[in-house]
C-alpha cells in the first residue's frame, strides 16, 4: 500500500533534485544542464552582492516569525474559549465558521481581502471613516503590508490549528476539574492551573515544529497580494525566487537561492527535531 505513496515523492521530490546543479552553472536552456558551463559559487556571490537581498531575507524572517507567533496563539485561545462554551450545537456552529477559511485558496480569498481593505471603497476604511481615522491603504503601505499579511494569514488557518488543540483538550481528565470545581476555582484558574499544564507537551511540540518553517513566509499569499509599491516590505525569498527565475529567465541564480533557502530551512528542521524530543519527547520512530 506504501508502494504508490512511494513513487510519487520519489517522482516529484527526488528526480528534480538534479536541477541542483543549475545552481553552480550559469546555464543555458539550448545546451541543458550536461551542457552549460561551470562557474561554482559565482551565482551565490552574486545574490549575496545584491543590495535588495539582505532585505529580502529580513522580510522573510520577519514575516514568517510573526506568523509563527500568532499561529501560536490565536488557536490556543481560540480552542479555551470553545471550550468553555456549554451548548454543544453552538460549539459545532463557531467550530465550522472558524474552521471554514482554511479550504479557501489565496487567489479567492486575495480577491476579497483586495476589495474590503480598498482604501476607497472597502468595508474596512469605512468603518474606519467612521471613527474620524483616516483611510489606509493596508496593501499598498510598506508599514502596514507585513502585518496585514500575518493577520489575514493567521485568520485563514488558525482554525486547522484549533482543531488539535481541542482534542487535546477533550484528552485532559474530566475529574481534575471536577475536583477544582469542588475546591472553589473558578474557570480562569482551571484554564490556568489544568487546562494549559494538559495541552503543553502539544504546545511544545508544535512551536518546535515550526521552527522549520521560519524562511516559509508563503508564496502563494504574498504573490496574489503584494505589488512593486510594498516590495520593500512585502517581497521574500520565494517571490525573488519567482521573478528571477520565471519573469527574468536567469534559472541559475533562481536555483541558488532556493538552494540557499533549503539549506538553511535544512538546519532549521533538524534543530526543531532535536527540540520537540528534547523538551517534548517527540520521537519519528
């Protein structure tokens, strides 16, 4: 049964491997990857001597650190507060709304956020008109840009993340409570002293987890929203990824940066392994 689910990534993530190499050739689509010339480290010198590239890797980091930390928190608080709610059909209803954007693509959610948030006709800025703030152009602003990519982010897919800490929840012994009923707590201090104790090994492991993931600011996100006015503060490794490899044609220096990004996405993953099992007992096998 593993046979297909084996040949797939064999295909697909293995066999392109070979376009490695693109990366230390500067190579020529007519003469192939056997056929270009050698020329080693000259396109990672080349990236690295580029002034656009060091603000690149910032707004990757800086984006994708921030979505880390409210993928961290907004499910956590999310998933206590349904907890709490005693009405089980209402907690299906919240559960199904909150849960619902994460089967929305980018592309029909991009078309939504680019109407609400117009700084002329969007839903947003006239809410905004109406407390006497005055429009803003959340994608178009380089101060406002990163953080309207984190929250719309964390909005979309903070319920997926819900859902696991909801089970783990519903795995804490319902007698514990009882027993702090008993002794007079009240909900704040059985979240506090039951609750968050039961689900911290899940916790760990996910923040540890993520780690792997802090060059993964999103491409998909930030390439239906962002434009040439934010890219100072909106573009990452994967749009420069884009548009050198794709809109510019220069595939060897694209290749570079992404091998640069996987190198270091390498070592990232390998620590936050070590982490979940050094503070949560993860093991892969």
């Amino acid at each position: 049964m593993i046979l297909p689910g084996f040949i797939i990534v064999f295909i697909y993530a293995y066999v392109p491997m070979v376009g490695i190499v693109m990366a230390f050739q500067d190579y020529n689509p007519v003469d192939g990857m056997f056929g270009s010339r050698w020329v080693g480290l000259d396109n990672f010198r080349y990236i690295f001597s580029l002034p656009d590239t060091v603000q690149v890797i910032w707004n990757t980091v800086f984006i994708a650190t921030l979505k880390i930390i409210a993928g961290l928190i907004a499910p956590i608080v999310t998933a206590l507060l349904i907890h709490e709610i005693g009405k089980q059909f209402f907690k299906r209803i919240v559960q199904t709304m909150v849960y619902l954007p994460h089967f929305l693509s980018w592309v029909i959610l991009g078309g939504i956020l680019i109407d609400v948030l117009s700084p002329s006709q969007g839903i947003v800025n006239q809410l905004l008109g109406f407390v006497g703030i005055p429009p803003i152009f959340f994608l178009g602003d380089n101060a406002w840009f990163p953080f309207t990519l984190v929250i719309s982010d964390t909005w979309k897919e903070f319920g997926f993340s819900m859902i696991v800490y909801l089970a783990a929840i519903t795995s804490i012994n319902p007698s514990l409570y009882e027993a702090a009923v008993i002794d007079g707590a009240g909900h704040f201090r059985r979240v506090w002293h039951i609750t968050l104790p039961g689900i911290r090994p899940i916790i760990v492991l996910l923040v540890t987890l993520s780690l792997g993931q802090v060059l993964n600011a999103g491409f998909e996100q930030v390439f239906v929203l962002y434009s040439p006015q934010v890219y100072e503060s909106g573009d990452i490794l994967d749009t420069l990824v884009y548009r050198i490899g794709l809109q510019n044609a220069q595939y060897s220096i694209a290749t570079a940066v992404g091998l640069f990004k996987s190198a270091v996405s390498l070592v990232l993953v390998g620590v936050s392994y070590w982490l979940a099992y050094r503070f949560a007992n993860y093991r892969i096998f």
